[in-house]
C-alpha cells in the first residue's frame, strides 16, 4: 500500500515498500470503488461549546441532548456548502455517484446542505441517495461523554491515568470504545462498501475518530504514525484512488476548499 509523502501545495507524494508491490492483485480481481474520499461533518455547535469550555477551563458544557442529536453551527452550514461547491468542481469521474452518511445529526445535516450544493450546481443528480450506517457514527466515550478535559482529571483521574497508559488506541473508557473498536467497525464498512460501489466513485460523511481510522486500515499506519496525526478538520476531505487492487492516497485532510481560518 502506498504510504502517505510530503504535502506540498495540496498534494501527496507516495513511496511504496518491495513487499507491497509483490503483493498486489490485480484490479480486475479485486472490487473497489474508483475513488473513495471521506469527510468529516460541519462545525458542530458542541464542537464551539467545547472550545468555549476549554478555553476556560470549564467542567462542562450547556448541552443537554443526546450526542447523535447535536446540529451544526451556522458556521459549520456555510462549511457544508463549500464542500458541496468543491464535489461540484472534481474532475467528472471524481464526484461521488454514492453517499454513504453517519446517521447523526450533524453528518446527515452536512450531507444534505453539501448534495444540495452540488447538485444546484448541476454536478450530480439532486435525487442521488444518502445511505446512512451506523457504523459510520462517532466514537462512543460511555462515561466521558459530553466532559472536558478539566472534568475527566477532576472527576476521573483514574481513567486519565489508564488512559495515558494505553495511549489512545487502545484506551476504551468504561462504557465506550478505544480508537481500535472503531477501526472494526470501519473495516466491516469497508467491505461493503467496496463490494457495492465498486467503480464508482463515493463520499463517506462521518467523525473525526472515524475519518482517522478509514486512513488506519487503508493505509496500514502503524500506533506510532497514526498517533502522530493532527485532527481530522471539519468538513476537510481526504480522497483515495483505486490503482494496481489497492485504494491509494492522493489528498489527506485538506481544507483549501474552505476560506482561510476554517
């Protein structure tokens, strides 16, 4: 598998080990989708809370409602719509036929805003399906749900020990899920995804561990590499291309469709 290179003005150089190359099938023995780019939602507005919390050191945040039920920011609307003006403006064969959405709030709410985008545009059919699965949602914290940093140390110091321990793939909070229960869940997604819309190219809107893990599996990141990694931005994309059996990677959490700052 191609191994992500330097960035350079918005794109990626890969180096690929002997060991890859004598072991790749070929394409027509293999079903892929042609190309597979994934995003994560719009700004949240529990993503502003936090940042407000933790900016002051809060032990909480004003949200009452489940976390599947948060909406966008208006801020992370206007995010949606710049995504579906960049669907829009890729190469024909590069916009996604194919929505495969987290059936949370904010997800289904920046995949509608982005398909009506485009399809206004006149870039992809308005009727194009959304296909939600749940495997597709975001990482479940069980009882470090909706609480900062501040809070976690203060009421769960033990977790925050357990969990600098473990290190972040493999720490699972009590009722949760470690980074690696996701990663399962995305190679179970994976399979159906490339067994349905082999060919075809198709967009993934879900979350930020999600996102993560979709670059963990396909491209074999080791704890170290993937640990290294900055946060998947909201509404960035990430794309992959089907080449020699494998999904390679040309773009990787890029956010220069959106205007400075976001």
């Amino acid at each position: 598998m191609a191994e992500l290179g330097t960035t350079l003005n918005g794109q990626h150089q890969s180096t690929q080990s002997p060991h890859h190359l004598t072991t790749h099938r070929p394409a027509s023995a293999t079903r892929l989708p042609s190309v597979l780019i994934a995003t994560r939602h719009g700004e949240s507005t529990a993503n502003v809370e936090f940042q407000l919390a933790e900016a002051a050191g809060a032990l909480s945040v004003p949200i009452s409602c489940r976390d599947a039920d948060i909406p966008l920011s208006p801020h992370g609307q206007q995010q949606a719509q710049a995504l579906g003006r960049w669907w829009a403006g890729l190469p024909s064969a590069d916009r996604p036929r194919s929505v495969w959405c987290s059936p949370y709030v904010r997800t289904t709410e920046t995949a509608r805003i982005a398909l009506a985008q485009a399809a206004g545009l006149g870039a992809v059919p308005v009727t194009l399906a959304v296909r939600h699965d749940e495997r597709l949602r975001d990482r479940e914290l069980g009882v470090l749900e909706m609480l900062t940093r501040a809070a976690i140390e203060a009421k769960h110091p033990e977790e925050s020990a357990r969990r600098r321990k473990m290190g972040e793939l493999y720490y699972r909070p009590p009722g949760g899920e470690s980074w690696a229960d996701v990663a399962l869940r995305v190679r179970s997604l994976l399979r159906d995804v490339c067994e349905e819309e082999a060919g075809r190219a198709v967009l993934l809107v879900a979350h930020d561990c999600t996102v993560l893990m979709l670059r963990y599996v396909l491209e074999r990141l080791t704890e170290e590499r993937l640990t290294a990694l900055a946060p998947v931005r909201n509404c960035s994309t990430s794309l992959w291309r089907a080449q020699d059996g494998r999904l390679h990677p040309d773009r990787w959490n890029s956010v220069d469709h959106l205007a400075p700052g976001n």
